[in-house]
C-alpha cells in the first residue's frame, strides 16, 4: 500500500488524496522529516560506493540474499 502524504491545517491531519482503505480504518502516522543529515561529502562516498555496488552486480559478483540469510543461518 502506497503511503499518504498530509498537511497540518488548523492543526488537524488533512489528507486530500483518494483511498480505496474500509470506511472506519484507523491509520497510525508518524513524522518523515525527509531528509538526513549526510554532509556534501558523505552524500557523495555513498552514493559512489551505490554506484560501484551496481557495477559489481552487473559484474556477477554479487550474492542472493537468500544465499547469505542461509550462511547466516549455518554459522558460516
């Protein structure tokens, strides 16, 4: 399920976007600041290190995640 997006007007929760949830559902909220707080720098280590990532794995030297969940589970 797609998350809401809401504003805070007369400091109630407004959300203007269609919903196909049962009339009477509760939703629990919380507080995205949508942001970090990653200096310049570390902003681009990490997205150096995603980039090189993404080449490895066209590379083939990547790992299932499953694969590495199963060693996990045998200690190994």
């Amino acid at each position: 399920m797609p998350g809401f997006r809401a504003r805070v007007q007369n400091g109630r929760l407004v959300i203007d976007e269609p919903t196909d949830l049962p009339e009477g559902t509760v939703l629990d909220l919380v507080v995205d600041d949508e942001g970090d707080d990653l200096t310049d720098e570390e902003r681009a280590a990490l997205h150096d290190a995603l980039r090189q990532s993404a080449e490895e794995l066209k590379a083939g030297k990547g790992h299932l995640a499953a694969d590495v969940l199963r060693g996990l589970d045998h200690g190994g």
